[in-house]
C-alpha cells in the first residue's frame, strides 16, 4: 500500500514559493492584527504613487488579499498543481526564471494600462489638482474617504491601492500548461465534461480579455493577460525543437 503524501513528489521551486507565499499571508494576518500593513509595503504601486517602491515589482508576487484565503488559495493550488508538472520538465533553473519573468512581466502590462487610465484622468484636471491629491490622497485614504470629484477620486485610488498576488505568474504557468500539454484533458469544478488543456488556456484568455476590457471590480485582468502574454514570448524564445507534449 502507497500512503506517501501527493505533496511528498512536489519538485523544490515550486514547493520553496509555496512555501514563502504561505508564511508571507500568515505573517501578513499577524501584522495586519497589530496594526501593520505589510501589504502597503510589498504590494506593487503605480510608480506615480509616492508610496511605490522598486523592489515591489518582485514582491508584490508573494502578497495575497488579506478579505480570506480564497485569492492565496486557488494561485497557491494552480502552483501546485500544474507548476510541479512544468518544473519536472524543465527542471528547477529554467521553471524559476520562468516563474519570475512572467510575474515581473505582468506587473509591467498592468502598469502599462495604470499608465493609460492616469493620462486619462490626468487629461481632465489641472496640474494643482494632481499634486493636490497625490500630496492629500493617501492621508484620507487611509482614513476610508475619498475625494467627491469624480476624477480626483478614482486617481486617488489608482496612486493608492496596491497590486497583490501570484496571479500574473500562474496565468503564465496555466499558458505554459496548455502549449506543452495542449491535448492532456482536464476536470473541471462546475463542467461535467473534460476539456483539453488548449482550450482551457484560450477560453481562459479570452474571458480575462473580455473582463478586462469591460473593467471594473478590483480584479488585474491585465496582468494576468500580461503573465500570459510573457509566458508565450518566452517558450517561443526558448523552443528548440517541435516536441508536442501530451
């Protein structure tokens, strides 16, 4: 009899940023108690923000939403369950890097799009006014207000609400999944038929396209296209040779 643990198999790249991902949340809850914010910290800022900082860039990848465990849960799960697969085929050197260019990758499509929406609402306030909130916004922010003014107010949130989470690399390890394994077929929850990798990743695609293109909610859509959208350039940098994958 087999009674060895499935996480007993789990190759160290992707057992070592479960395991970071798992104590960063923890002592995030813990600090979050006390009164400190680690999230403020490591979350990653739109770099017009007087609170964004170079390294959250890197870090933001290892903070989760602290309404739950619902956001560290199905990225640490998706980790697990495809990126052990990916590491094991490409070993330890080639998964790590991976992991980390689309990560940093989708922070910077996310900001892209940040930077748009920031001309954007830029365009329609006068210079005074920008510095005036970037100069006030966070002190009322903090204090759960906002400005009336339309404009003001959603700037105000976008130079004060940090990006969290692992979603843009795992969006980018879905990617990888589903161009090495384009034919292995899936389960899913709510689907009561299989479905192959390939349309999975391209069903999966579109909607976060589509989602993102409506905007709204507190969901980076953009980043985890940006994950995706790394993933591919990478692999196709990468492929040497025209091994399909099952």
């Amino acid at each position: 009899m087999n009674n060895r643990s499935p996480f007993s198999n789990i190759p160290p790249v992707v057992k070592n940023l479960l395991i970071i991902n798992v104590l960063v949340f923890i002592a995030a809850w813990i600090l979050l108690s006390r009164g400190i914010n680690l999230g403020g910290m490591l979350g990653m800022y739109y770099p017009a923000s007087e609170k964004f900082r170079l390294h959250q860039t890197i870090t933001y990848m290892f903070m989760h939403s602290m309404d739950g465990i619902t956001h560290i849960f199905f990225n640490m799960f998706a980790l697990w369950m495809f990126g052990r697969v990916l590491e094991s085929v490409w070993g330890p050197r080639r998964f790590f890097i991976y992991y980390f260019v689309t990560g940093v990758g989708a922070i910077l499509i996310h900001t892209l799009v940040h930077f748009i929406e920031y001309q954007s609402l830029t365009s329609h306030m006068s210079p005074e006014m920008i510095e005036y909130v970037k100069q006030e916004g966070p002190k009322i922010w903090n204090e759960g207000k906002n400005f009336s003014d339309v404009f003001a107010g959603k700037l105000n949130i976008l130079l004060n609400t940090p990006t969290v989470g692992a979603s843009g690399a795992v969006f980018g390890i879905l990617l990888a999944f589903g161009m090495l394994f384009p034919n292995t077929e899936l389960y899913l929850m709510f689907i009561p038929i299989p479905i192959k990798a390939k349309y999975f990743v391209i069903g999966y695609g579109l909607i976060e396209l589509f989602l993102g293109l409506k905007g709204g909610g507190n969901v980076a859509h953009f980043a985890h296209l940006g994950g995706m959208l790394f993933g591919f350039i990478l692999i196709k940098y990468w492929n040497k040779t025209k091994n399909t994958f099952y």
